[in-house]
C-alpha cells in the first residue's frame, strides 16, 4: 500500500488529521498490507501510528537537517513477516548523499527511503522496497528524481526483487513516468488494468472525486506477478481519510 496521509499540520478544518486519524488508521487495517509506503508524515502522525500498528516496524526520517523535524516520508512493514538487512535515505538531488540537499528547480528537499527486508515466509529472500515524494512543483526534478531512482534500481542485482511506492506528483505518460517506469519496472495498476479510463484519479480532494491523474503508484519489479491493483476509495459517512487515496497491489513472486 501506498497512502499519501496528509500533513498533519495542514489547516484542513473539518479534515485536519485529529478529525481523521482514526479514518487512516481503518484504512490501512482493513487492507493489512505487508509493506506500507506513507508521504507526508508528521512527528505526531508517526508516533499515532506505530502506537496503533504495533504488528509493523517504522523506518523513517523527515527530509530536513534533523530526522524528526519537518515531514517524512516513510515505510512499515510487518514484524512478522519482514526483517530489515538494512536502509537508507537519500536526497533526490545531484548529491543524493548531502542532508537537506535540492538541485534543478525542486521546490523543497525531497527523499527516498530505500530499505533491503529479508522476506521471513519466503525463503529468506531479499526485496528491495522504496518510498518516494517527488517534488509538487519542480517539473525538471520530477524527471530527474525519476532518472535516478531508476539508475539505482539498474545498479541492483538483474534478480533483485523490487518494490517501488510514492506519491510522484506526475500523471501517467509523463517524464518522470516514462523516466521510471518500463525495462525491469512495472505498473502494477496498469498491469491489471490494461485499459485506461477517466475515472483513475488518485486524489480525493476530500470529495471522493474520481476523475484525474493517477499520481499514486505502486511500481515492482519483472520478477513479481500482479495478483490485484486498485485505487482504494474508502470513504466513512462521506467522509475520507485523506486528500490522496492510498493505491494497493497483490503480488506474488515469479520462482
């Protein structure tokens, strides 16, 4: 699952996160995911949910100087099936390794987490899993987070097993979707979708409008067969747990 949850800061009124955590919290317990990629992650948002997910570890630093201060962009994953080898950040810049670091015409600092889980259930093997944010205004970092979080996925093993989630601000058929997505990397939404249609918008705008960009991916790797993908429109009375709508995928590994 992918789950853009909205800064918790926001001056949303009626849908700031106080009003709406326990919607967030329902929406990822009802899918159960085994691996969780969450943007826009606040302090407070990350100590509610690794008090209320108790079953999943949190691996996570925000996108500034100090790792708790500003937003994060983070992963979960459960205990029980899942045990980190290790895991990093890095700074979606021309000096990636540079804290607080941005380059072309990126609007803020922007990161990737990029953790090696040894998978408990399944022979022990390695997947690589990946949570991003791409800048909302920068169209040139945009394209060029794209070229390098791709350039690190090349660099991996040609067996590496790959998952890929985020909020990438970009539509489908864009540079950084073209940039990314394709040789080794999958859609897995358009995998099990082969037809595309208007009513993909993977925005909510607190309304449960469907019809947009699908700017919320889950992206794997050739080795993994797509069981399921779908835009997870769960709303509560009306009501909605964020301004994104979190986009799941069913996978299976390929022996």
């Amino acid at each position: 699952m992918s789950f853009n949850i909205r800064l918790g800061i926001a001056n949303d009124g009626e849908n700031h996160w106080d009003k709406r955590k326990e919607l967030v919290l329902q929406t990822i317990q009802n899918f159960g995911p085994d691996l969780l990629g969450l943007q826009e992650v606040w302090h407070m948002q990350e100590e509610y949910l690794k008090n209320k997910l108790p079953d999943y570890t949190y691996y996570g630093r925000s996108r500034r100087m100090k790792p708790r201060e500003g937003e994060q962009c983070a992963v979960m994953y459960r205990k029980d099936r899942f045990e980190m080898v290790k895991a990093n950040t890095f700074w979606l810049s021309e000096t990636p390794n540079v804290v607080e670091s941005k380059s072309w015409d990126s609007s803020l600092p922007r990161i990737a987490n990029w953790t090696q889980l040894k998978d408990k259930k399944n022979n022990k093997n390695k997947v690589f899993f990946i949570n991003t944010h791409f800048d909302h205004k920068g169209r040139e970092s945009r394209k060029q987070a794209s070229l390098l979080l791709k350039k690190r996925v090349q660099n991996l093993t040609a067996d590496a097993r790959v998952i890929i989630t985020g909020d990438f601000n970009a539509k489908e058929g864009s540079d950084p979707y073209t940039g990314l997505v394709g040789g080794k990397i999958l859609d897995t939404f358009r995998i099990a979708h082969k037809n595309r249609t208007e009513g993909e918008s993977t925005l909510s705008g607190w309304n449960g409008r469907t019809t947009g960009n699908r700017i919320d991916w889950v992206l794997c790797s050739q080795n993994y067969r797509v069981l399921s993908a779908k835009i997870n429109r769960s709303e509560f009375g009306g009501r909605y747990p964020s301004d994104h709508y979190p986009v799941t995928a069913t996978l299976r590994t390929r022996n």
